[in-house]
C-alpha cells in the first residue's frame, strides 16, 4: 500500500532536511 511508500518519502525528507524523527 502507499503507507509505506509515504513514511519513507518523509524520512528521506526529513535526512535531507537533517532532521530525525
């Protein structure tokens, strides 16, 4: 499903940005 495929996109987004959640 796109749930995961979501969380991914926002932890890759967040690497970038340098953040950790």
């Amino acid at each position: 499903s796109g749930e995961t495929n979501y969380k991914q996109r926002s932890i890759d987004r967040a690497r970038s940005n340098g953040e950790i959640y």
